[in-house]
C-alpha cells in the first residue's frame, strides 16, 4: 500500500514561512515527478512546484522567488519551503507524486496565512 502523509501546515502571519512535508510510503517504482497543488475556496487546483527525478524544478509564477521545492530521494520524501507568505496563498496544499505506473496524491494540509 502507498500512502503519502503531509506535515507542515498550519495558520502563520503574512511575511512567515512554513515548511510542508510529504512522506512517501510502500512500494513505489521509479518516482519521476514530485510536487505541490493546492486549491482554494472556489478556485480550481492549480499547480505550485514540481521536481524531476533529475531536480529539474518547476514553479508557479505567483510563487516564483518565494518557494522552494526540494526532494530526499532515500527518504521518498518532498520538501516545500514557503517563505514571504501571502494571504492569497491560503489554500488547502497536496502533495503528488507520479511514478512510471501510477499517481498518487496526499490528502492535503491546510495553510492559512492571516494576521
């Protein structure tokens, strides 16, 4: 059985940072991909970031220069570092991780940024 479990979510102030986790369990085959969504209250998902088996990464524009995706191969783990966060930023983030058979998708943390 795969199970993906995020950490790292929670409520900060605008300027914060957090640290989104997403842990990879099972048997998984060849990981090409892995990276963040999230969505909005009646907005759809969209994509955050994204890393390669090869680190080749890949950002949204609104968080380009604010995010960092980085990935642990031995751990199966992704790491999104989230700094100068925005109150438009709130949403509910997922992890997703795409071998070369299937998808997966955690079940999403929540991040709020308010003061």
């Amino acid at each position: 059985q795969v199970q993906l479990v995020e950490s790292g979510g929670g409520l900060v102030q605008p300027g914060g940072s957090l640290r989104l986790s997403c842990a990879a369990s099972g048997t998984i085959f060849s990981i090409n991909y892995m990276g963040w969504a999230r969505q909005a209250p009646g907005k759809q998902r969209e994509l955050v970031a994204g890393i390669t088996s090869g680190t080749i990464t890949n950002y949204a524009d609104s968080v380009k220069g604010r995010f960092t995706i980085s990935r642990d191969n031995a751990k199966n783990t992704v790491y999104l570092q989230m700094n100068s966060l925005k109150p438009e930023d709130t949403a509910v983030y997922y992890c997703n991780v795409v071998s070369s058979q299937n998808a997966y998708w955690g079940q999403g943390t929540q991040v709020t940024v308010s003061s």
